[in-house]
C-alpha cells in the first residue's frame, strides 16, 4: 500500500512574494476537497508549489522527479 502525505493547511511566514494583508504571510486552509490554485502569471503559484515540494522533500532534487 502507497500512503501519500494529506496537506491540510499552508502557512508561509516572512517571504516577500507572500507578504498578505496584514503583513502575516499566506495562510491557506485546505481542507479534505479538490483545492486549485489560480492566477495570472507572475503570481507566485508555481513557486509555492515548489515551497510545498521542498518542505515534503528536503533540499535536495529527487531524481527523475523533475
């Protein structure tokens, strides 16, 4: 059996591309359904996917995963 990590929530705190409207970052509750996230280019999505990826993976590149 396969077990995949379940990401319930994300909080990323103190990076400029997130600053959010108090100045508290991005706050993003997940929950149990589909989630999407979009936007116009230049947004930032690709890079918190990649915050994501790096916070389950570590520092370094899984090979032949990119």
């Amino acid at each position: 059996m396969v077990s995949f990590p379940v990401i319930d929530d994300v909080k990323v705190e103190h990076f400029g591309l997130y600053p959010g409207t108090d100045g508290d970052g991005l706050h993003a509750d997940l929950g149990s359904d589909l989630n999407v996230v979009v936007g116009a280019n230049g947004l930032g999505k690709s890079t918190l996917l990649l915050i994501i990826f790096r916070v389950l993976t570590g520092p370094y590149d899984i090979p032949g995963a990119l």
